[in-house]
C-alpha cells in the first residue's frame, strides 16, 4: 500500500519538516482549532512558518495556559504529533505538529513555571 510512496519518497517531498525529526520557525498567529465530534473544545494553536524552507504550518500548545506563554514572533521548535504515518492525532483535525520548545526553553517548563521566557 505505501510501496509507491516509500519509493518514489514522496512522503519527505511533501513532508514540511523534509524528513527531519524536528524543525525551528517563528510564529505568526495564534489560532484555536475546533475539536472534532463527539468532542467539543477549541485548541489551541499557532501558525509557524518554518526556517530552513519558508513552509507554513500550524502546530498545536500543549499544556494548560500555553497559549499565554508564546506570542507572535517567538521563535519555537516543532516536532510531530504522533499520530499513524505522520498524521493527525486524537480530536484535532488537520494538526499534525506540537510545539516543544519557546525561544530555546521547554514549553512544558514554562507553563508549570519553573522557568521564565528569555526576553528577545
């Protein structure tokens, strides 16, 4: 079934990231994602054009109160979700990144607050 792709790597062509694990870009806007059935929240998101190739995509803030901690123009790094084959994971449709890491310092950090955002 993926035969093709595999051979012809069409996956890494398409692919935003071009095959690798993860990727730095800056944020252009915030955005919240509607959940897909039976679920119903807005995620929140953000829109980051990539370094290294210009690419749009939108990734997704784990973490509650993430969304207070990155602003536009934030420099983040982004790897995959985890869902099957590089795809969408869970109720988020169409979102197939989350952000890690927020102007060099782990997300997770800080919207538990262990450590503040370096002022750029």
């Amino acid at each position: 079934r993926y035969y093709k792709r595999r051979m012809l790597r069409l996956d890494i062509k398409a692919d935003p990231l071009q095959g690798a694990p993860m990727a730095r870009g800056i944020v252009l806007e915030k955005v919240g994602v509607e959940s897909k059935q039976p679920n119903s929240a807005i995620r929140k998101c953000v829109r980051v054009q990539l370094i290294k190739n210009g690419r749009v995509i939108t990734a997704f803030l784990p973490g509650d109160g993430a969304l207070n901690v990155v602003d536009e123009h934030d420099e983040v790094v982004v790897e995959g979700i985890g869902g099957s084959r590089g795809r969408s994971m869970g109720d988020i449709p169409g979102v197939r990144w989350k952000v890690i890491m927020v102007n060099g310092v782990s997300l997770k950090e800080l919207v538990l607050g262990r450590k503040q955002k370096p002022m750029r």
